[in-house]
C-alpha cells in the first residue's frame, strides 16, 4: 500500500496474469482427469462391444473424452461410405462381410482422412488457455522487472532530496520496489509449471488418439473389407 501508483499499477497486473492462469491451470487439471478416466472407460467398452452401433449409442456418455469424438467422426464418415458403395454395388450374401458392401482402399483412405481431421479438433480444443500460461510465464518476470527498476529510480530520486544518505533512507524503497519483482516470479513460475506439464499430457493424449486411430481402422478393413 506503501508503493507509488506506477507500483501498485504494476502489483494489480501481475495479480490479473496469476488469477487468470491458475484459473486455466485448475481448470485444465480438471480436464485432463476427466480425459484420462473417461478414455480408458471409453476404450474398454469399444474393445468389449460386439457391434459399432453400440458404441456409437454410448458416446453421450463419454464426451470429455477425445476418443469418443474420433469415434463419432469415423463411424459417420463409415456410414456414408457404405451407403455410397451399397449403391454402386450392392451387398453380396456371401464371404467374410455378408449382408455389408466392402469397402475400397479410397473409402478406407476417406475415413483415416476423417480421423486425422477429428484428432487435429480435439487436439485444438484442449490446447485452449495455453497460451495465455505460455505468455504468463514469459512476461509477467519482465513486468515485475519494471516495477522494480521504476520504484528504485523513484527511490533514489527521493534520496537526493535528503540531507543526508543513508542506507536506512534508501532500503525501505528499495525493499518495497523488490515486491514487483517477488509478485512477477510468482506469477511465472506456477504458470511455467504448469505449462509444462500439460504440454506433456496433451502429447500423451495425441499418442492415444493415434493408437486408437490405427485400432479402429484395423477394425474397419477387418469388418468391411
């Protein structure tokens, strides 16, 4: 409270950057709990289920899983590549896909299309309110920098106008422009954090849509091929 109005201008930004990254951070921690819990429920249920159509049924269950998404994109791209092949040719009623249409290397090469485009969504939704750690982690030290340098100007400036120097007369602006930098850091340094390891779950996540990406059209060309 002691600080000059250039200071405490400074103090109430900083105060700005960390509440609105640690908003992101518990909100991205809440995130990716529910991505991890609901993704291998998901994964188990697309692995036990007999039919598509099934797990197609249970994807409102899941939607804070990204697999759940792809699945969804695929199995409707699926659906209009089999009907564009029933009507160029018909369902036979032998072989290893009675009663379905098989599918070409081009249907095959839609739905990976389908896939890549679905996992590059989820992938930007999540990468949501990154940046913003990114950029809290980088410039919130150089704002309390110059909180600090200003508030050591103004405090040597008030030196001069002293009879006599003295540290005592000196330090306690000195200590009061350091606050800027100490706010600065502790800004930074939890968004720097924080940055960091949600940088490395958002690349075990796009690991996991891959492998369930390649799973789920080995299924397809197995099924309707």
């Amino acid at each position: 409270m002691r600080a000059s109005a250039f200071g405490q201008v400074i103090l109430v930004l900083l105060l700005l950057f960390s509440l609105l990254s640690w908003t992101i951070i518990v909100r991205k921690w809440l995130t990716f709990r529910q991505i991890e819990q609901q993704s291998r429920s998901f994964t188990s249920l697309f692995r036990k289920s007999a039919r598509l159509s099934e797990v197609q049924a249970a994807c409102d269950h899941y939607r804070g899983s990204p697999l759940a998404g792809l699945f969804s994109a695929a199995y409707q791209e699926l659906n209009a590549q089999l009907q564009d092949s029933s009507k160029a040719h018909p369902p036979a009623d032998t072989g290893s896909n009675p009663g379905h249409p098989a599918l070409s290397a081009r249907a095959v090469a839609g739905i990976q299309r389908t896939l890549l485009r679905a996992s590059a969504a989820e992938l930007s939704v999540l990468e949501k309110g990154m940046s913003w750690l990114a950029t809290t982690g980088s410039v919130t030290p150089f704002i309390g920098l110059l909180g600090t340098v200003v508030g050591i100007i103004n405090a040597f400036e008030g030196l001069g106008f002293e009879k006599t120097a003295s540290i005592q007369a000196v330090a306690p602006g000195i200590a009061e422009a350091l606050v800027a930098t100490a706010a600065g850091l502790f800004a930074a340094i939890p968004a720097v954090v924080a940055y960091n390891q949600f940088l490395h779950r958002l690349k075990e996540i796009g690991s996991e849509m891959d492998d369930f990406s390649s799973e789920l059209l080995n299924l397809v060309e197995r099924s309707f091929s």
